[in-house]
C-alpha cells in the first residue's frame, strides 16, 4: 500500500548519513494533450529534510521520458549548487 511503502521509505531513509541528498523527480503529460509536457523536482538534505532545492518547467513537445530526465539533471543541478 501507499502507507507503508512511505513507512518503509522514511525507516530507509533514517538509516543514511546526516548529510544524504534526497531528490525526488517527476516528469508528466496532461492526458488530453500532445502538447502539455512539464518536469518537477524536489530535493532536501538528510532526515532533517531541510529543503534545498525544488522546481518545475514547461517542456512542449517533449515526450514524458524526456521530461523526466530533465527533471532530475536539472534538480540535481539545483541541489548540487545550493548554498544549504
């Protein structure tokens, strides 16, 4: 279930060093349109989850895949040049 596969993923997550990066990405396409491609991502720093990085951008024409490659270059990116 949903529940406990986020159970599962915070007891995961209290295990890594203080100071892992945790990057979430996601690409995705409105489903009545061939056009509406958009990537976001959300990032933070250890169990603390203090934030250092989140963003989202318009693709047109771009296929979901891409979409969601971008997503984690560019949220990796972010988090890698954050000051946090």
């Amino acid at each position: 279930s949903r529940e406990r596969a986020g159970v599962t993923f915070q007891q995961w997550a209290d295990t890594c060093p203080p100071l892992s990066m945790f990057l979430f990405s996601d690409g995705s396409r409105l489903s009545n349109s061939d056009a509406s491609t958009s990537a976001g991502w959300y990032g933070h720093w250890g169990a603390q989850k203090l934030e250092c990085t989140r963003g989202h951008l318009c693709l047109p024409k771009h296929e979901v895949f891409d979409a969601e490659a971008t997503a984690a270059s560019a949220g990796l990116k972010a988090a890698l040049n954050s000051t946090q």
